[in-house]
C-alpha cells in the first residue's frame, strides 16, 4: 500500500494575474529622436516644404541678398511641445536652402528647458543662455524666424533696426504683420507699436501654405520683407517716439492666440 506522504494534493485551477492598470512598455524617445520623427512627418507632407522653401527663395531674389545668419526667437519648448518641434523643424530645413550652417543659428527664449538647450546643442546652433545677451539690431543679412511672437517682440526687434539698410538685409518668419492692423485699434498700435504700425502696409508678406500634419504651427505665418523702393523718404516716417517701457504694453490686444500643440 503507496504511504499517505506521497499522496498527490487535490488539483487546484490558478487563475491568470490580472494585468495591472496603468503599467504599459511606450517607448520614451529623447527630443532629437521626436525631432527626427516630426522632420520624417513635416517632409514628406506632400508638397508643403518645397512651397515654404519657394517663398523663401522668392524673398531672398527680390531683395537680392544671402542671409549669413538666423535669429531666432519665442520658438516655444521643443521638448514639450509638438507644433514648436515642427517650426525647429523648418527653421532646420530653411537653413539648409539658404546655405546657412546651424553653427550660425541663434536662439532665445525664456521657456527653453536643459532637454531643449541640450538639442540644441547636439544639432550645432547655439542657444542664448540670457536675455540681456540677445542681440536685436543685426549687423548682416540675417533670417528673423520668430513663429508667433507676441507684438512687443516684434516691436522691440523692429525698433532695433530701425533704418533702410537693416530693414532691407532682413527677411522675417513671422505673424502676417497686417492681421495686427485688422484685429487692433489703429490708435493704440500707433502709441504703442509705431514700427510694426508703419511697416505692416508696404511689407511684402508671402503666407507659408496651410500644413496638414501639422495645421497650428504654421497658421498665420508668412515670409515678410521690406524693399528697399517701398521705404519712406519721410523723415516723419523714420523719427519714433520714446520706447515705451516693456511691463506697460504687456498683455495689449493681438490676433487670436496660437495653440502651442502639446506632446
């Protein structure tokens, strides 16, 4: 007779763990892997690139000068948010139809991240680390790629280089400068905004086409320049007031506000 110690125990059915919630295996780029995904999305958006590059090419001819540097400034955080990642990716992509190396690309803005300086980097431009080292008046051709910017920004960049020559070795990425004209009293953007005011009429303003993938980023964007015929003899158009101080005009009226595009 088989000893009771080897018995077998009653079979007992075990059910299967339930996964737990919340505990899944996405895969955590890094921001130059993201950059990378959105420039593959941006690129191949049927023929909206070559556009963007055409206007730029059109810009540059009419105003017969070879931009040798790009400001760039109120990009947003390209580590956090989708549609600033999207205007990284143009800016890279302009400057490589202009001939212009990333190491003479500039950029500021108070919300960029370690992760966004450290892209950055690893692309080759170089990021402005202080406000009080941005350097608004240029002192060559130069690309301003400032993707909705707020109108003090664009005021205080205007003011800088206020005079024929540097307005005419410029070209701008930037909120039509004619849609402030629409949206606002005239009254108080000739107070407060006399440059952008007095520019936005006679600046030739070249929209960049509406983007599928990526339809925030771009609204409302053109390529602008001044030429050089369009410009005032006037003294009256050339004399400004005193700059107005910064803390006073933050918060004025501007065209509808953009959505940033989160991750």
């Amino acid at each position: 007779m088989q000893s009771d110690k080897f018995a077998y125990e009653p079979f007992v059915r075990v059910n299967p763990r339930k996964k737990r919630r919340g505990k899944t295996n996405k895969e955590t780029l890094s921001p130059l892997d993201l950059l990378r995904r959105t420039k593959e999305d941006l690129y191949t958006d049927g023929t909206w690139i070559s556009d963007c590059e055409e206007r730029l090419r059109f810009a540059l001819y009419d105003m017969c000068i070879k931009p040798r540097k790009v400001l760039c400034l109120g990009l947003g955080s390209p580590s956090g948010s989708r549609d600033a990642r999207a205007q990284l990716a143009l800016l890279s992509r302009l400057c490589s139809f202009a001939d212009i190396g990333l190491m003479n690309v500039c950029l500021y803005d108070p919300v960029f991240t370690d992760a966004d300086k450290d892209l950055f980097r690893a692309l080759g431009m170089k990021c402005i680390d202080d406000k009080k080292n941005v350097q608004h008046s240029l002192d060559c051709p130069t690309i301003l790629y400032m993707p909705h910017c707020d109108l003090v920004l664009y005021e205080t960049v205007l003011r800088a280089n206020w005079s024929r020559e540097r307005l005419c070795s410029m070209v701008l990425v930037a909120n039509n400068f004619y849609d402030y004209l629409e949206y606002n009293a005239i009254s108080k953007l000739e107070a407060e905004y006399p440059c952008l005011t007095r520019l936005a009429p006679i600046i030739e303003s070249c929209p960049l086409p509406a983007s599928e993938s990526f339809s925030t980023a771009f609204n409302s964007l053109s390529v602008q320049y001044a030429k050089r015929t369009a410009l005032s003899d006037d003294d009256t158009f050339w004399e400004l007031p005193l700059a107005r101080t910064l803390n006073a005009v933050v918060g004025a009226n501007e065209i509808p506000s953009q959505d940033t595009g989160a991750l």
